[in-house]
C-alpha cells in the first residue's frame, strides 16, 4: 500500500473540494475535508471498480449517503479516472453542470443513486446488497462466481438520526447481508451545533442489537482502516458499521471541528490559511498534488487487470453456461419488449372481484412470465396479494426466493427497492396500504427523479375500508402522487383494467408507476370503446356512451366507476357519459383534439372520485359538480360510510339530475 499517495489524494480531495464550493459561494466542506483519507483508500485500494467502465456489473457499489458532502465524491471520481473533467468540478453547483449541489444517478459518471435526502442512501444500499445476493444465487455457479462484491456506503450523523436508516439497517441486519459495509462519519457536528443538543445514544450498540458486526476506528489511521475493512469483509453472515472518529473540516485551522464548517464555505482567508497549514500554495487553486496523479496512473493498471479478468470469467460463465446466459442476456435489458407479448388472466363482464384481488391473480401470472419480477409488502401480504409462494421467500436460507418481506417498514421499503432498481438486473416492486404511501413519500419522490422503473401496489384506496375508520381511509393520498413529477398513477375500475394497468406499469421504464386498488368487490363493466385498452393508455376512454350528444359526463376513478353506472341506470336519463380516467396526469398531457373527443366542450361534466377534491377543479364548471371528499372518514362498514357522508349512489344520483 502507497501510504505516501494515498495522503497526496487525500489533500487533492481537501484542496479541490475546498476552491470548488468556495468557487460556487455555496456548499458543504465539513465532510469532504474530514474524510478524505477514507476516500483516498476506498476509490485507491478498496473498491473494485474499473473507471474507464463504469456500469461494470461485478464492481463494488458505492453511496455516499452523506450526499451533501458530493465534492468528496466529485474530487475522488475525477483524481481515479471517471470521465469527470477538472472543468466539471470548476463548474460544481452551476446550472446543467455534471456536478450539482447533491449527487445525482444517470448525471454524473460513478455516481449509483442520487442521495442528499438524508438516510436514503442507507436504504439504497441494503437494497443494492440484496440485489447482489439474489443475482448470486441465480447466476454464480460452482466454477464462476461472476457476481461476487461488496456494496459501501458513508453516513453520517445525520443520516444515522433518520428513522429511514433504522428501518433499512434493521432489516439487513435480520436478511444477514454480509456484503454490507457502512462507514460513519462519527464527528459529533450536526447544522445546530454539537450533536449532544439532540443524539447521545450509543449507535454502535443499537446496531450491534439489529445483527450487525460493529467495528471502530480513527479516520486518519489509512492502515488501521485498511484492517478493519478486511475484519468486515471476514465477517460473511452479518453487516458491519465501520465507526470512525473524525473531525469535521479537517485541515481548516480556524473552522474544523465546529459547526461552521459544515454547510458554508469556508471564505477566502480560510481557504488561504488551510493551504498554508497543508503546504500547498496559496495562490494555486483546483490545486492536485503530483504524487496523486501519479499514484492512480499505477492504480489504473490494476483497476483495468481486475476488470479483464472478470470479462475473461464472465466469456468462460458464458460459454459452460448459454441457457443462464440467455437469462442473463434478458434481465439485465431494460426494454418494454420484453412485456409486449405478456399473458394476463382474463376476466368476464359481470365478474365481482375486487382490484386488489385481481392484481393478486395478475402477479401471479406475470411472475411465471417475468422471472426477475421481485418484490414484496410491508407486512401486509394478505391484504395486499402481493405474495408470490410457488417462488419462495427471500432469506438468509433461501436467496432466491423471489418474495420480500419487509415488515412494517414502508420509508425504508421505498428506499430499499430503489436500490434493486438501481442495481439492475431486477424489477422491484413493493406495496402497502393507500393511505401509508405517506411514509414512503420521499423514496418513491427519488425513484421519479431518477427515473426508475418500480412498481407501488397502493390497495384499500378509499372510504370503503370501512370498519378501520378515519386513520386507514386515504383521501389526500391521491392527490399527494399525483402531485409527484414523472411517477404514473394508475386507479383500474376493475379486473379488466387492472390487468391492463400491470402490464402498462411493467411497460413503462422511465419511472416508476403506482397502481391503486380497491378493498371491495367491483364488478366488471361493458367498455362502449372497444379498443378501450389503446385509448387508455392516453388516461381515459369512454366507458359508456348516450345515443346522442351527452348531457352530461361523469368522470370517475377506480371503485367510483361502478358507482357512476349504478347511478347513471337510476336517473332515466339516456345521454350520460361515462368515462373512466384511470390516469389524470397521463390525459391531461394529451393534445387538445383527443381530449375533447373525451370531454367535449359545453356539456356539464361531474367528477366521481371519493377522495380530495385537489386538482379536479379544471374539469368542471360547478364545484358542486365535484362529487369529491375534502374531509375525513368514519368508522363503520364502507357502504354505511359512504351513505353517511352523502357518497352513496343515491347521493350522485340527485346530483345528476340537480
């Protein structure tokens, strides 16, 4: 090990990130300063990664949980050879450039998921290591092991005080991901001030009782450190925490350790003073130590031998092994082909299931069709049908079984699937109650602006619920997705559409899609369109037609598709649409012609969805025509609910005809 190069890419870490954020007038030294000697052996002696291949299946994954600490990232990305220019770095925080204020996936080379969002990163990386177990036990044979790595994250105090992270490390602790190394950033600083004004557990010993393998350390120590990762990695049947001691804004005489040093630049005087104090001169700015640049030229040899050597195991794999290869081959593309020619159940016009049920017979299906399809509930299997049992759990006993379970864990489930996602290879999918997505709201927010493609099963999706009352009874929820960029939510009115709407989740692959289901039975209604499953794709078709031009047009969701025909038949009137919007966001992306074959201008249109009103008002012209709920429900049987709350049938059927 090259002690003396591995200090010069330590102080190239602090002096880059140091004229970077001071350059930007804007960002977080604390950490990149404070923990450069950690970086400088992670991307020079530890990861296994091959700079000039990046998306190398086999590499270890690194996340930097800590995502507001990005120039420690951006410096090592760019000092071992990433396609990341020191222009790049010049430019950190500055409008389009490749690197921004937190690290973002698919923007910037090396950089595996967008973090900054405290604790996500955490989850991330339980998932990826769950990732590497599953494809492991599918792939790897007795003579190739061609997945076989470590996944690493930092954190700091911050993240470890996210309730995200206790969940996430709760679980890896419970599934035995041996591969798991986490590394703390243990400097005791948080934005307020010391953390002994709010954290003062013992986090080693609260790790010890999840099932982890606990070890400490001085972040200056690079040889100690060295050891202490090859202990982690001895440790085959638990995840380690790596505790190290550090001090925040090391290397800034006047500002390290406070927690001043921690979100602002350090000044001009500063960053003079910290040059002087490290030998480097003043005036030398995006300053990088020769021996550093010298050290990963050496380095880069052996990064591109390991590198050859595993494309040498993965032909000979391939060659002992061309039906796994062909499987391979499969699930490592994202491709909507691959879903095109899809089976699905089918299901009869007078049919009573209710949605939750009939995606449950649809997983089931697919499952035997998309064999990486991989997922689970947070401990509400039965309730959700999200169990797939002919292809097993996934435990320490059994990686490849194919259902998860999380427990009653849904903030780290939503961040845990986005690392399977991430990892590749896998299609995630993950599911709770409508009115629980609450708790998941900031993972599935980054699954969007990542653009990946997970699955959310969101059932119990109304005042149905019934009996559970107020608490389980979603009505802002909808509109909270909705209100998400890029993700699709899909609210099927029956079995039909609920098998159209898994295939369409599965088709999409630029992010992720929620499909919302019902608790009661629905039962399958004639579609007026019979190419309904083309037009829905656009987020609406016209379920039921008038002979002549419609009076009135009733636009309704998932259950209250029924309830708008139940309503239509008891008016006596003739020309009513109806018209199921299974996708808001999806229609009103729509260019105008389609719209108004829909919704044609100057006819009274009533909105029935039992939950928020938020959003709908552009579809009326009347707010009394939204036949919405802007208060919470009661606890009763559903119908009785509905009744009471004037929700039911009846109710819309005055409204009708008001």
């Amino acid at each position: 090990m090259d002690i003396k190069g591995l200090q010069a890419v330590a102080l190239s870490v602090r002096t880059l990130s140091m004229d970077a954020i001071q350059k930007a007038n804007s960002g977080h030294p604390g950490l990149p300063l404070g923990c450069a000697e950690l970086g400088a052996l992670l991307y020079g002696e530890i990861l296994k990664h091959y700079p000039k291949v990046p998306t190398w299946p086999n590499r270890d994954r690194f996340i930097l949980s800590a995502g507001h600490g990005s120039m420690f990232l951006y410096s090592l990305l760019h000092l071992a050879g990433y396609d990341l220019t020191l222009e790049d770095l010049k430019n950190f925080r500055q409008l389009h450039s490749r690197t921004p204020g937190h690290p973002e996936y698919g923007h910037t080379p090396g950089v595996e998921t967008t973090t900054g969002p405290l604790g996500q990163g955490i989850a991330n990386a339980v998932g990826m290591a769950i990732a590497e177990r599953m494809l492991a036990a599918k792939f790897n044979t007795t003579a190739h092991r061609i997945i076989d790595h470590y996944t690493f994250a930092l954190a700091g105090d911050g993240c470890m005080m996210e309730g995200i992270a206790s969940e996430a490390a709760s679980l890896a602790g419970h599934l035995g991901l041996g591969k798991l190394i986490v590394f703390y950033d243990s400097n005791r600083i948080s934005i307020e001030g010391p953390t002994d004004i709010t954290f003062t557990e013992d986090v080693g010993k609260r790790f010890e009782a999840y099932g982890w393998q606990v070890l400490q350390g001085d972040m200056y120590d690079i040889p100690a450190i060295a050891n202490i990762v090859s202990k982690a990695k001895a440790e085959s049947q638990k995840p380690t925490l790596i505790i190290l001691k550090s001090i925040i804004g090391k290397g800034a005489p006047n500002k390290q350790g406070s927690h001043e040093v921690h979100g602002a630049p350090l000044g001009a005087d500063e960053v003079r003073a910290a040059k002087r104090a490290m030998g480097v001169p003043e005036d030398a700015e995006f300053y990088i130590h020769p021996d550093a640049l010298t050290y990963f030229k050496e380095r880069a040899v052996q990064f591109e031998k390991a590198y050859k050597e595993w494309e040498q195991l993965f032909e000979n794999w391939s060659k002992a092994n061309p039906e796994l290869r062909k499987e391979w081959d499969r699930w490592m593309v994202k491709s909507p082909n691959l879903y095109q020619a899809l089976q699905l159940p089918s299901f009869k016009v007078g049919d009573s299931i209710a949605t939750r049920s009939a995606s449950g017979k649809c997983l089931q299906i697919i499952a035997k069709q998309v064999p990486n399809l991989v997922g689970g509930s947070a401990d509400l299997a039965p309730s959700n049908n999200t169990a797939m049992p002919e292809f097993g759990d996934f435990s320490v006993a059994n990686p490849k079984g194919r259902t998860l379970h999380f427990g009653v864990r849904e903030h780290a489930m939503g961040g845990i699937v986005n690392g399977m996602s991430l990892y590749g290879g896998l299609r995630p999918f993950c599911a709770t109650f409508l009115v629980f997505s609450d708790y998941m709201k900031p993972a599935i927010r980054l699954a969007a602006l990542m653009k990946q493609p997970v699955i959310y099963i969101f059932t119990h999706d109304s005042i149905f619920v019934g009996e559970d009352g107020p608490t389980h009874e979603p009505i802002e929820q909808l509109a909270a997705l909705r209100s998400i960029p890029n993700l699709r939510v899909l609210r099927p009115g029956d079995a039909e559409e609920t098998a159209w709407a898994w295939k369409e989740a599965l088709l999409r692959m630029e992010g992720p899609t929620a499909l919302i289901l019902s608790r009661q039975n629905l039962e399958v209604y004639p579609k007026a369109d019979p190419k309904w499953q083309e037009t829905a794709k656009r987020g609406a078709y016209i379920v039921k037609d008038s002979p002549g031009k419609p009076e009135v047009i009733i636009i309704a969701t998932g259950s209250e598709v029924s309830l708008a025909l139940k309503a239509s038949e008891q008016t006596g009137m003739q020309n009513i649409r109806i018209v199921s919007m299974v996708c808001r966001e999806q229609f009103l992306n729509q260019e105008p012609e389609f719209r108004n074959t829909i919704l044609p201008s100057g006819v009274r249109t009533i909105v029935a969805e039992l939950g928020s009103s938020l959003g709908w008002d552009g579809f009326v012209q009347d707010r009394d025509d939204l036949f919405c709920l802007d208060c919470f429900g009661l606890s009763a049987p559903g119908q009785k609910v509905a009744e009471a709350l004037n929700r039911g049938v009846q109710h819309l059927v005055q409204l009708i005809k008001r």
